[in-house]
C-alpha cells in the first residue's frame, strides 16, 4: 500500500479565470488582505500573463507560493499569507 502526502487545504478560494491584468492580481491581493498571516489562498486563474504576475507580485508582497498545478487550460496557485 503506497501512502502519498494529502494536498494542501486551502483556507481561501478564488477563481479570477475571467480577470485579465492587471485585476487577476488586484484580485489576488484584495483577498489575502482579508485573510490572517500563515492562512492559505487557493487561487484559479487562466492564461500566461497571470500565470507569470499573479506568483510573482505575491512573492514581492511577502506571501509564500506553496505550488502551481498546471489544469491543462487553468492553474491552481497555491499561497501562504505572509
């Protein structure tokens, strides 16, 4: 019996797959800023340009990128509040 880890459970979830930039990101901040230090946002999102902002805007902000899961057209990004 193999025993693999379990994902991590957000504590928060946003689908932004409609925003384009630079609102994917105002998004993004708008809801960690309403979250506690060390809770977990879970954000979905579509296409290129957010994928590359949305990871790199939270890390300048302080948050840790705890993953990226790619969905096939959408990716999961995973983020701890600072």
């Amino acid at each position: 019996m193999s025993i693999h880890p379990s994902p991590i459970q957000p504590d928060h979830d946003i689908d932004i797959t409609g925003e384009v930039c630079p609102m994917t990101f105002v998004r993004t901040k708008l809801r960690l800023e309403r979250m506690h230090s060390g809770e977990i946002l879970s954000v979905r999102l579509r296409g290129d340009e957010p994928l590359r902002n949305v990871p790199r805007a939270a890390r300048d902000e302080g948050h840790t990128i705890l993953g990226i899961e790619n969905l096939g057209d959408t990716h999961i990004v995973t983020i701890r509040r600072a």
